[in-house]
C-alpha cells in the first residue's frame, strides 16, 4: 500500500500534464458552438493514452448521435478472473459566460492548490484518475479490465446508451464504475448510490395574436408573460418545496446527511437567502421532486417596448427522485401547467428529454473492495451519497447487465463548480481516487 501510494504521488506531475492537454481541447459536443473536430481529437487523445498503459483493441465507435465512442480492453487476468469496466466522458460543458471566468478555461491554471478549467473534473479529471491508477499498477493486475468514454454525455442525446444495448456482449463486466460523480467534500470518501431522474419539457403561454400598446390594452387584455409567469409561479410553495400535483413531496434520504452551513457555503447563497424546502437539505436534494426554471424567452429590459407580450415560454427541468417514474412525474408536470392557465390563455407544453431515476445494489463484493479500497486511500470510512443529477447510462448498464455491480464514484465534489464559470479540481482528489481505484483492482474478486 506504502508502494502504490508513493507511485501515485509521483505520477502526479503526469497527471498534470495530462489534464493541460486535454483541457486545452474545447471538445464541446455541440457543433453549433465548436468544430467537431475538437471532439475527435479528443478521442484520439483518450486511444493514445490508455494504448500507454496496456489496452489493446482501441478504436472509436461512432454511436447514434454522430458522437465517438473509445472503446478499449486489457483482458490479462485470465477467463476466471473478474471483468471491470471503466467509464467517463471527454465532452464537456460549453464555458458559459467567458467573462465570468477568472482563469480562461481551455488552459489549466492552478490557483490556490486547485487546477481550474473546464471540465478539469467533469469529467476529464476522471480520466486522468484512471490513467494514474492504471500507471501506478503498472503490470499488477488480477482483473479483467474493459474501457468505455463517450463523446456526448453533455448533451444527454443517449449515443451510448443506445451503442451498449445495440453492443451488449462488448461491454459486459462483472463491476462497472461509473466515474462522473464525486465525494462529499473534499478529502471525504463517498459512493453516489442514488441518481435522481430528469424530465425537461418547453412551456408556452399564449394569449394574444400579436403585441399591443399597453396603454390602449393594458388592463383588460390578458398578457402572455404575465400569464407564464403565474403558471411556473404556482409549482413551488411559499416554503420553496416542489408541489406539482400529483407527485410526492415529502420523501426522506437516509444516508448521510448534508450539513446545512456546508451546502451554503458550497451553493455561495447570498447573504439573507434561505434554504428551500422544509425537509432537510439531504431530502430537497436525492429524495424529493424539484423543479427548476431554466430559460424563459421574453423581451430582454434593455429595447423592450410599453407593450403587452402575445406569448412567452419557457424551459422547465423536473429531477425525479428514486421510487417517483420519469413518465408519469412527466405527464404530472403537463397536466399540473395546463391546469394551472389563468384568463383562458392557451398553454401548450413540449416534452424534450427523459431519464429515469436510478438505485445501485450495495452490498456485494465489488462494494466490499472498493470500502476498503477508500479507507486506505482517505483514512475515513466511505459513506454513501444521493445524487441530484440524472445519469441515464446508470439505468441502461443496469438493464442490460442485470448481475453486475453499478458504482459512482469521482473527482467532482462540490467545490468543483461543474457546468458554471470557474470550474476546477482538487488535484488531491484524483490522488486518493486513484490510489482508491488501484487498491480496488488489487482487491476484488467475485
């Protein structure tokens, strides 16, 4: 153990070096913001690395959604040995706001003890994390190892979610770990065992059949924004819980708590803001329904006109906790904002995107290992997290290979800002991960 965790920190400066190169890609999986291109080379980037420490059969497979897939094997260990499959993803969120950033974010840049950069830990930190685990092994390797990263995950078109079922036999594995969530806090070992499920759908209010002088209108005339506004105002209550019709709202989480001054601190609430919900934090977040208003199109301030607006929408995201299913929380959400139409306005609803819920099975001898593998690596005991976010690929792995053990684990604890400005990575968490990973794949055995 002594042995392994000195190769790890002495593979550190690589892990650098290896997360300024792929940082300095903007493989953005969108080609409406940046050249395809970008992406590939970041696949290609992912084949010449792991080809480094072993894997054979390395290629891109191009799945449903135009995005390329790498896959890759390192089958070493025998027939009787088990099979580990790795994941994690090269595209990465689009930067935002450039100006919101203090350090640009397609170059790395350490600012104090943390390397920034976008997707520095969602979720090519996660790759680096492998690649340092699997450097530190070196040729010390009792399992079966498989390697999948997708090129499309942020953009939730379901590439490889329809490549593994299309693909069954070529992904099958005893364990598989799922490398795109993260700890409780830095340096505090956790295993996501629950993923909230996601339903996005487009709401419209339509009132008027063109703008009107809101002088010679105004009063009697319904409004489209004003209507929108009443409808999305009527899906929290006066406490901030998510109260659509239908779906429950007073669910309790059962692991491990979430300190209230800790998710301030982490969520940067602004000074006088309150908690929403009157469960606690860990219930708002993994155990309850929440609705979060994502984009309303309207007349911006600055050139708006005294007018009263025919129609205005808006795009409404719904996490679905676990024992809640996605479709109906779904038609729940479209019946609760019809219903919800004031002045007999016409209010049409779009579904976009679905992703059910998601619940791993502990307790078995993946889980056991890997236990272990955190109370070397952090010196604390692992505990067990929800995750707010949707992970659909958790459920395709789940259906597809029924026996295999489903873990979450990562970098990407909540200091690490994913998906906004200023994203960044405790480059002490892909140490302790990696060492983590390592020491599993030393221990697990079926």
């Amino acid at each position: 153990m002594t042995d392994l965790a000195e190769r790890v920190q002495g593979l550190m400066n690589q892990a650098h070096a290896d997360l300024s190169e792929l940082v300095a890609i903007p493989s953005v999986a969108d080609p409406r913001q940046y050249p395809p291109e970008e992406c590939l080379k970041a696949a290609n980037w992912v084949v010449d690395r792991f080809a480094q420490v072993g894997f054979t059969g390395l290629a891109l497979h191009e799945t449903s959604d135009g995005s390329q897939a790498v896959y890759g094997e390192r089958l070493t260990a025998g027939p009787d040995a088990p099979t580990v499959l790795l994941y994690a993803h090269y595209d990465v969120q689009p930067p935002l706001d450039d100006k919101a950033w203090h350090t640009p974010p397609f170059q790395l840049t350490e600012v104090n003890g943390r390397w920034y950069g976008r997707g520095a830990a969602d979720c090519k930190g996660n790759i680096v994390m492998h690649l340092t685990a699997l450097r530190a092994l070196g040729g010390d390797l009792p399992v079966n190892l498989k390697l999948i990263v997708e090129g499309s995950e942020e953009q939730g078109t379901g590439g490889l979610e329809d490549f593994v079922e299309r693909n069954p036999d070529l992904l099958k594995a005893d364990a598989i770990l799922i490398c795109d969530t993260g700890n409780a806090a830095v340096g505090v070992p956790a295993a996501t065992v629950t993923l909230r499920g996601m339903v996005n759908v487009v709401v419209t209010a339509e009132a008027l059949g063109g703008e009107l002088h809101s002088g010679m209108f105004g009063g009697a005339a319904p409004d489209g924004l004003a209507a929108l506004i009443q409808v999305l105002s009527t899906l929290r209550d006066a406490a901030g819980n998510t109260t659509i019709t239908g779906l429950e709202h007073d669910q309790t989480w059962h692991g491990a708590p979430y300190p209230p001054d800790q998710f301030r601190s982490d969520a940067s609430l602004v000074d006088g803001a309150k908690l929403l919900g009157d469960g606690t934090v860990s219930d708002m977040l993994w155990a309850r329904p929440a609705v979060t208003v994502l984009g309303i199109d309207c007349p911006p301030v600055v050139g708006s006109a005294a007018a009263i607006q025919p129609r205005a929408r808006a795009r409404l995201n719904l996490r679905v906790p676990p024992g809640t299913d996605a479709v109906k929380a779904q038609d729940a959400l479209i019946a609760h904002l019809q219903a919800a139409a004031p002045w007999g306005v016409r209010v049409t609803v779009e579904p976009e995107a679905i992703g059910q819920p998601f619940q791993a099975r502990t307790g078995g001898p993946a889980y056991r290992a890997l236990s272990a593998a955190m109370l070397e690596a952090f010196g604390r005991e692992m505990t067990t997290l929800g995750q707010g976010g949707s992970i659909p690929l958790a459920n395709v792995f789940a259906a597809t290979y029924p026996d295999a053990e489903i873990i979450l684990m990562g970098v990407e604890e909540p200091q690490a800002l994913i998906h906004a400005p200023n994203e960044s990575v405790d480059p002490g968490e892909i140490a302790r991960l990696a060492l983590a990973e390592a020491r599993f794949l030393q221990r697990y055995r079926l």
